[in-house]
C-alpha cells in the first residue's frame, strides 16, 4: 500500500467574493498577494515535510494554469524543493501537463534532474489538462491527445536512449537530442496518471500498464473505471493488479466527530477547485473546448456522469458537505471512524494506492497540522494492516511494469 | 428579395481528395464563394441573388458543413492550396470570380498572392488574415457558439439572424455547429486568425479587389480593412453602414448589388 498527502493549495483570502468561485479564467492576477503567496507557499512545504515525518509515503503536487484555486503554476518548482528538503518520501507529479510544454526536451532534462537530486524519488505523472490550460498557453486543444502521445513517446526515449539522436514527429523536432542529465531512476522514473472520467485515458494507460489514479471520484464510478482498466489489461495479456490503481479522497480526522464536522466543512468552503463534488463548473467551452476531447469521449463521459433514476448526478456534483460524508465522498471523523470508511473503500475498490486530499479549501495550517498527527499516529498504521490483511500491494512492493516483486533497490 | 424557389443543387462529391459538401446553382461564368470559419447552413439568399447572374458554387471547406476533414489540413495556407486543387478538379475555368467572407477572404488573399492568374476579380468580406491596427479580432474560443453568431450580427431581429442562429438549435444543428468549430479551431488557433507574413505579400496581389466591410463588425475589426486596402494596390473598399460581420446574412441584397456593381464594373 502507497499512501500519500496531497493539496490543491488553493489561493486563501477571508474575503473572496461568492461571484469569482473557483477564479478560474476569470479573475485578474492583480489580486495576486506576493506577501500572501509567500507565507502560503511556505506553509504548503511546511506541511508537505511533515506530511512525510509523520509516514506518508508520497507527496502530491501538482499544476494549473490562470487557476486560485491550484497556487501551483508549476509543479517542477515545488518537486525541486521538495527533492531537496524532503528525504525519503516520493515526490508524485500528477502530473504535469505533457500538451502545454511546446519543449518537451526542457521538461525531459527538469524531470530528470529532479529525479537525480531527490535521488531516484521522482514519480513524474502525466497528465492531458483541460481546456483552461491549453487556453492559458495557447496550446492547441485539438491536438491535445496527439501531443500528450508524442511528448510521452519523447520523454521515454530521451530518459532511456543514449544521445544524441534526432526526433522528428508531428508536433516536436528536433535535431540534437542529448541532455545531460538522465534519470536516477532506471530504466526510467515510474510514470503514474490520474484521471476522472476519461475511458480513453484508462484505456491508454492499461496498455502501457501505467498506474491510474482517480482523483476525488464517486466510489461506483471508480471501480467502473477500474474495471475498464482490467478488461484493457486481459486484452493487452496480463493481469491488472492493486499495485496499477490508485484512489484520491478527502479526509479530515479529529478527535472527535462533532470537531471533525465543524472543521472538515471548511474543505468545501473558500477558493475550490472546479472538479469537486459541490462546486459550480467553470465555463464549458473553455474547459472543453472543440476538439479537446473526442465527440466519442464526450458522450461517454456524458453516459458515465449522468444523473442515475432519483436525479443525483453520480459525480455528486452538486453534493453537500454532509452529503458527501455520509457517501464516503469524504472521510470526515475520529480516527477509528475514518479507519472503518477507509477500509470499507479499500475492500470495494482493491487499491494500491490512496491520496489523502487534505488541509485544502479555507483549512487553517493549524487544524492541517492536526489531523496530519492523527492521521500518523492512528489512521496510517491501521492503513498498512488492512491493506496486508485484503492483499493489496501498492507500486514499491509489485513492479506494474511487470508484476514482479520489487526489490529493495529498486525501490 | 426573391421569392422564387431556390434554384440549387445540393450534392456529395469527392474532389481534391476529400468527400466535398457541394451548393451550387444559377449560370453563366463561373463565380466561388469561400465561406468563413463559422460554415454556411444553408443555399443563402445572397447566393441566389448572385446565382441570378453567375454560376455560384458554395463548397463546403474540408471539416466544415460534411464535407470530410483530412488530417493534413492544418493551417490556412493549406487550405488555400486546396481551394487551389479543388478549382482545377471541378473543372471551374480560370481565371474565376472569387467572394471571400471572413476565413474564406483570408484564403482568397493567400491564394491571389502565390498566383496572379487564378481569380479574375476578388471579394473579400469582413476578411480575416490581418493583425488589425486597431481593436482585436474576436475570440471564438473564449466564448460560445451562440455568442459566435450574437457577435457577427449587428441586427439581431434580422431575418436570417432569426432563421438560423437566434432561436433553440436542434440536436443535429448544434452538432453541426461544434464540427464546424473544430475545424474552425485547427486552422485559426495560433497565430490567431491572422499570418504574420501576409501582410508583407499583399503587394504581390495583381487581382482586382473589392473590400466589403460591415461599418459594426463586431469579428474582424474595420482597421483591417484599411490594411487590406493598403496592401493590395487598387483595393476599391464598400463599408455597409448599420452591418456587422455577415453582410450577406444581415442586409443580402444590398450585399449581392455591392457584389454584383463591381464584379460587372
């Protein structure tokens, strides 16, 4: 079992106003605070290094563009600190936005460069990006899916091929391809990516037996996905195991329920991210705009997303605080309580991986200290007994590359 | 206005290497009409009014309307060597009129700039293709389809503003209109709507051309207009007062006689 700590290290003001909501692609940058940001950004590293003092195994960073709600611009910044001031935690990019980078080489030589200094710790995750992203980098959304393709065909030659050699493609030329730095991590770092609801993005990621992670996603919804990712495994001719699933979910632990309910409300108050389960969607036509997603896709999504026969949408996307507790959408208790709904989620869905969400939203540092103690102390320890117990082995104990045991140098 | 029926054909061909939605009707010499990155839905009035004294032939641009959308289409200058293709394969004799609106006016431009003997008069029309000096072009993909068609029409109780876009479109309509916005999208993203070396080739331009600009275009600023009519050497300009992006959609038949003035002059 992989456990790891993440934030969406949302832009935190007392007095955001209820029209702006997640602020994305529509609010100014002159409200950007650099003394705010600066004590924020602090704060958000200061809680990552104790997210690994207290036994988390991964730490979760990860990027968007024109967004308050995700301070992190870009990802590398952070995981190149965290190389340096984090020590045996791994650092999980989930990931950067392979279609945005019009120099695929200069993200092949930071990624490897990040995984040299942390010391083989890199997990440089994948991701395409919604349509907020390729707008905010001019990128071409309607061929976000080739350019995804090829930059990851790049990156995996340039980190295991000796240079130079040339790379010639659609979307990305170049004649000399030699970086000097290559990847600690042989034959390369472990490539991991998220996903919400894309079945071609699962199904992309079971052929090149990628872990795949979803990311705040009902529980049903989930294991479908899952499920897809095992049929594309048979079909590719292996067996999908715990060690290529991964499950992203809210959690805030107290000592006890009526505190954990009074502060774990304030996850889904202030500067929220667009895709969670409450929250007003940002514009549809810039988050998808033509051609970013295949009209197949679209209507997939449509399909797996769609209000079930009493109305609710299975995303929850219009889902209230308590909603969402009483359906395991978030984990909100004391620590024996929060154990019981994490053990309930790992027998149904069978991961190998699981994020905590946490100290997120309008959460203070304070309660996020908190409920990371708690979470070290009581809920992490239960984890990895539970997870022996249902056999549930996480990426550093089975290879998903070849479901062989990993060894400890490996590792 | 006609009231006559619309005295076209409407039919599926395979020309230049792609399944081409075709509409063409009337007679005599031939006259080309490209149309902008919003499509064409339909055998409009204008093009019937000029039908009366050309034969109009309406492609439908690879991606746009049915007709099929290769993947090597990738930027406005292939798609003015397709229109290059497609003039030959149709049989069409050279050199033709040529009206442009919109994306269509900035293919025309390309194309009269590589060869001189192509077009025997040009149109273009609210043409894209051109940094304006002043203003910004529009940004389709920041807003949505049916802002698109709010924001090209200056009058919006217009007739043909009603007919097609300012009411609830159905389902095969508005999917129509989301294919033609991804085709829209692969030719226009970046530099968008515009070439950069364009405006040092207009001078290469020996076709007589006529500018027609609505006085409100709320797409392509009037300031590219003037741009167009310094590059190109003779450029006549027809600003339609009261206009927006459509000339041909909002006011037809003032259009087709601006059109026409000139085309017979």
């Amino acid at each position: 079992m992989f456990i790891g700590h993440f934030t969406e290290e949302p832009w935190q003001v007392p007095d955001w106003p209820d029209e702006w909501g997640t602020g994305i692609h529509k609010v100014s940058n002159a409200e950007y605070d650099p003394y705010r940001a600066a004590n924020l950004y602090n704060r958000y590293l200061d809680e990552k290094i104790y997210a690994e003092e207290v036994g988390f195994d991964g730490l979760m960073v990860n990027e968007h563009h024109s967004a308050p709600f995700c301070m992190n611009g870009v990802a590398n910044v952070q995981a190149s600190i965290l190389a340096r001031i984090t020590t045996k935690v791994k650092i999980l990019l989930l990931g950067n936005i392979l279609p945005i980078h019009d120099d695929p080489l200069w993200l092949a030589e930071q990624l490897a460069m990040i995984d040299v200094i942390s010391r083989g710790r890199l997990i440089p995750g994948i991701v395409r990006g919604s349509g907020g992203e390729s707008i905010s980098h001019n990128i071409p959304p309607h061929y976000n899916r080739e350019r995804f393709e090829e930059a990851h065909d790049f990156l995996i030659k340039t980190w295991t091929t000796p240079g130079p050699f040339r790379w010639e493609g659609k979307h990305f030329h170049y004649r000399y391809v030699n970086p000097w730095a290559v990847p600690y991590h042989k034959p390369h770092p472990p490539i991991w990516v998220p996903g919400t609801s894309s079945r071609e993005t699962v199904e992309w990621c079971a052929r090149h037996r990628y872990p795949y992670v979803m990311l705040s996603t009902q529980l049903e919804l989930t294991r479908e996905m899952f499920k897809i990712y095992y049929e594309t495994a048979e079909e590719e001719g292996y067996e999908a195991g715990p060690q290529h699933m991964g499950y992203m979910f809210f959690v805030h632990v107290e000592e006890t329920k009526a505190r954990a309910m009074e502060v774990g409300r304030t996850l889904t108050q202030g500067v929220r991210s667009p895709f969670d389960p409450g929250v007003q969607r940002p514009i549809p036509w810039i988050m998808s705009p033509p051609g970013l997603n295949s009209r197949k896709a679209v209507a997939l999504r449509r399909q797996m997303t769609a209000p079930d026969a009493t109305g609710k949408t299975r995303a929850g996307a219009l889902a209230s605080f308590e909603d969402q507790v009483a359906t395991r959408g978030m984990i909100v208790g004391t620590p024996e309580q929060c154990v019981e709904d994490i053990r309930y989620i790992m027998d149904y869905l069978r991961p190998g991986i699981i994020i905590f969400r946490t100290g997120d939203g309008a959460m203070d540092h304070e309660s996020q200290m908190r409920t990371l103690k708690l979470m070290g102390e009581e809920v992490l320890p239960a984890m990895r007994d539970i997870a022996k117990e249902l056999g549930l082995p996480g990426p550093y104990e089975v290879d998903p590359a070849t479901n062989e045991p990993v060894t400890a140098l490996a590792s | 206005m006609t009231n006559s029926p619309a005295a076209f054909t409407e039919e599926t061909v395979d020309i230049a290497g792609i399944s081409v939605q075709l509409r063409s009707g009337g007679s005599g010499e031939p006259l080309l009409v490209l149309h902008g990155e919003l499509g064409v839905p339909d055998w409009l009035e204008a093009h019937e009014l000029l039908a009366r004294h050309y034969s109009v032939c309406v492609p439908s641009l690879p991606g746009f309307g049915t007709s099929s959308f290769p993947d090597w289409l990738m930027s406005v200058r292939d798609l003015s060597a397709w229109v290059n293709w497609f003039v030959r394969e149709c049989g069409l004799a050279t050199p033709l009129n040529v009206v442009g609106f919109s994306m269509g006016g900035w293919i025309a431009a390309e194309l009269a700039t590589t060869n001189s003997a192509l077009f025997s008069k040009m149109v273009l029309v609210g043409a894209a293709g051109l940094k304006p000096r002043e203003g910004e072009i529009w940004d389709y993909f920041l807003n949505s389809a049916k802002d698109a068609f709010q924001q090209s029409f200056h009058d919006h109780e217009s007739a043909q503003y009603l007919k097609y876009y300012g009411r609830d479109w159905t389902p095969d309509e508005a999917e129509q209109v989301e294919t033609n916005r991804e085709a829209a999208i692969r030719y226009l993203w970046r530099p968008y709507m515009h070439s950069v070396t364009l405006p040092d080739l207009l001078p290469a331009i020996a076709t007589p051309t006529l500018l027609v600009w609505g006085r409100q275009d709320g797409i392509v600023p009037i300031s590219s207009c003037e741009l167009y009519q310094q590059g190109i050497a003779n450029a006549q300009v027809a600003v339609m007062e009261d206009c927006g992006h459509m000339p041909e959609m909002e006011k037809p038949e003032e259009f087709a006689n601006t059109v026409l003035g000139f085309l017979k002059g």
